[in-house]
C-alpha cells in the first residue's frame, strides 16, 4: 500500500478531479472507497479544515503501492493544481497553523529516525508535548514578572512599588529548573546520535571478532594475522536500549608497513573523535607493557576489555571480562553502555542540542535581571533581561523562532512528513 496526502485549500477541489466517487458533501474522518483517474482505486480519508494533521482541508488516498500507480495518482494531482510538498512542510503547516509547537514538531523527525525503543519513547514523550509542558510554568512566570513591573512603572500610584523580595525566589526557581534541563542535554545527544566507541587494542586481540558479535554478522574480516585491520569499519548496534556506533580500528602497533601505517594513524585519528574508547587486549595473553603504553597514551573517557576469557580468565581487576567468541560477559558492556548514558528517567524530556544554546542564553538573561532587581537600577533594564530570557526560551516552542532557524529544522525532515 502507498499513501498520497494532499492539504490545503483546494484539497478537496483536486480530490474531486481524481476520486471518480467524490461524494458531493464529504464529511470529516470519513472513509470512501471507489476508484481513481488512473485506473487503480483505492480509500479516500477525509479531515476538514481544522480537524488534520496541518490543520487545513486534507485527503489522504491509500492505493496499490506500485511505482506506476503512485506516480499516476501524483501526476493527476499536479495536473489539476497540487505541487509536491518540501520536505518537512506537512508538519511546518501543522506548526504554522498551531496544531503543534516546535518541539513536538522536531519529535516528529525523532519518530520517523528512531532505530531503538528508547529513542522512540523519547520521541513519543515530546511529541505529546512534555517538554513544552515543563518550559511553560517558567515563561508564566516570566511574564507575570514583567507585567508587575510595567504596573509599577506605569501606574505607581494605583499599584504602588514592584515587590522585588518576591520576584527573587521565582526568578531562582526558573533558574534552578533551566539547570535541570541543561543537564540532560549530554544525555539527550547520546540517546539520538548514539554513543561514538572506538574499538581499539594491538593487533590480533580481537576488535573485529568483538564487532562481528554485537552486530550479530560477519561485518569485519577476521584472521590470524597481524594487521588485518587496515582502515576504521563503522557500524550501529543497540546495547542496553541504546544506539551506539562501533568503529572497528587497525591494532596499534610499531610497523614499517606503509599501509598498515594509514590505517594505525586513521585509529588515532578515531581515538580524538569518539565518545568512548574500548581498548581490549587478549586475557590468554595477559596484560602486556605495551598495552599498558598504548593504554596511558589513551585520554578519558575508556574502557578496558579483556578478551579471549574462553581461553583463559583476565588477571586484571578493573577489565570488562568478555569472550567474542562465545558471547560471554557481552551483557556487562550493555550495561556499561546504560551506565555511561546516564540514568534516564523514561518520564522525562531531554533536550536536544538546539534548546541548549537558547537555554544558556535564557540562563545568562535572568541572572542579569536578577542582579539588576538586586541592586538599586532600574526595573526598565530588568525588564529588558527578562524580555531577553522569554524570547531565547521561545525560540525552543517556536513563539520566537526565526524563518532561517525553522527552515534548518524542517529540512531535514522526509518529503512525506
């Protein structure tokens, strides 16, 4: 089956053109069936202006999901006025017309990106609105501060002087609440981008067969020789609920081998540009001086892993046992994975990177406004730092979003969304 939306004024004007059973009087959230210009048929799904998805008139036909059919169907609709939507314009119609805020609109994005459940709760979780419902108590306050002091300011004598002790206590309470938001942020980059880790180690301790076994396929060439591993194989697996991104790298190791030599730089190279490194040695073998070099050479955050337990046990403590072999101990780096996320609540939004810079900003503006509420200045220039804060934490619900910042966000959405 395919699915061909049309929205907009004139949407039941062309669905008439090209549904030869368009009744004369559609009624909203009904569905019809009959056949179509091209020769297929197939349900028309009727919303009225106001009652869809982008808030506007909309007819969505389900056909037979052939190439030919769907190119048919469009071609009818282009034909009697319809042109193809950009990509992400269904759902900036729907923020446009107030159906959805921003947040909820880049949730849309999530849903559709989701490789993993906890990606897809997340999004779920904003798409129903929880973040705005958390900024929205703040700007409240906000706004009631404001239009205290305007009274104040405006009607002295009616109103009297601003209180400032009490907007103290609900200015710092805002601020308290931005930190805990802010503090997701690094959490919320995890979750959607996936934990960056670099498998590294010297040659033969078995990167590759420790990749091909999260991955649950033969991804990587595995051998008994040395520097097989001449470049970085990137892959995503899900461990612990989470996305993480696998980079397979080329042992290090002292070689002339001019190849071999690229491939060991393109692992340090990889090393300064993960999340987290797994340096894993071979537990038969035992934990060498030259691991223990390569090791310290290795910033934070990493992880050690010792491999090969099937052949023998790890004589070091603090090493992450596993066996790539048989699987054994893999259940501890899913947990490692969890733990090095963070502890997240599955109630609770996490930003996204473009709330954190407007959530810094926002930050900066009240603790201005409440320095100058502190002090003998004016409460103009108060206001003029909290007008700041609400207009920075309005470009994260969209009231203040700039044409340019919503064409960045729904660029990047599918055509169908």
């Amino acid at each position: 089956m395919a699915l061909v939306r049309l929205s907009g004024s004139k949407a039941f004007e062309i669905a008439g053109h090209v549904f030869l059973r368009w009744p004369e009087q559609p009624q909203s959230h009904r569905i019809y069936f009959g056949p179509l210009v091209h020769g297929d048929d197939g349900l028309a799904l009727v919303f009225a202006e106001g009652r869809s998805y982008t808030g506007e008139a909309t007819v969505e036909f389900s056909i037979h999901g052939s190439s030919a059919s769907v190119r048919a169907l469009v071609e009818a609709c282009r034909t009697h006025g319809a042109r193809m939507a950009e990509p992400g314009e269904f759902t900036q119609r729907a923020f446009l017309n107030g159906r959805l805020d921003l947040t909820q609109a880049e949730a849309v994005r999530d849903t559709v990106q989701a490789n993993t459940d906890r990606q897809l709760r997340q999004a779920n979780l904003l798409r129903d609105g929880a973040l705005s419902n958390q900024i929205a108590p703040a700007v409240d306050t906000l706004v009631k501060i404001i239009a205290a002091m305007e009274a104040s300011i405006d009607f002295s004598e009616e109103v009297g002087e601003f209180d400032r002790l009490s907007a103290l206590p609900q200015l710092q309470e805002v601020l308290k609440n931005i930190e805990q938001w802010l503090a997701t942020a690094e959490s919320g980059r995890l979750l959607r981008e996936g934990v960056r880790v670099a498998l590294v180690g010297r040659p033969n301790v078995g990167k590759s067969s420790l990749l091909n076994r999260l991955l649950r396929q033969d991804r990587a060439i595995v051998s008994d020789i040395a520097g097989t591993t001449r470049d970085t194989v990137e892959e995503a697996a899900e461990l612990g609920g989470h996305l993480v991104l696998l980079i397979d790298t080329a042992g290090l190791r002292n070689t002339k081998d001019q190849i071999e030599s690229l491939g060991i730089a393109r692992t340090w190279s990889a090393i300064h540009q993960v999340d987290v490194v797994w340096y894993i040695f071979d537990s038969a073998e035992g934990w060498t001086p030259i691991d223990q070099e390569w090791f310290d050479a290795i910033k934070d955050p990493k992880l050690l892993i010792a491999n090969k337990i099937d052949r023998g046990p790890t004589q070091v403590p603090n090493a992450v046992a596993v066996s790539a072999l048989t699987g054994e101990g893999l259940d501890s780096l899913a947990d490692w994975v969890t733990h090095f996320v963070g502890s997240i609540n599955q109630a609770q939004p996490l930003i996204q990177g473009r709330h954190q810079p407007s959530l810094i900003k926002s930050r900066s503006a009240i603790e201005r406004a409440l320095a100058t509420i502190q002090s003998n200045a004016p409460d103009d220039l108060a206001i003029v730092h909290l007008r700041e804060a609400l207009t920075h934490l309005g470009e994260i619900t969209g009231e203040t979003a700039s044409e340019d910042l919503l064409h960045k966000i729904f660029r990047d959405f599918c055509i169908g969304k």
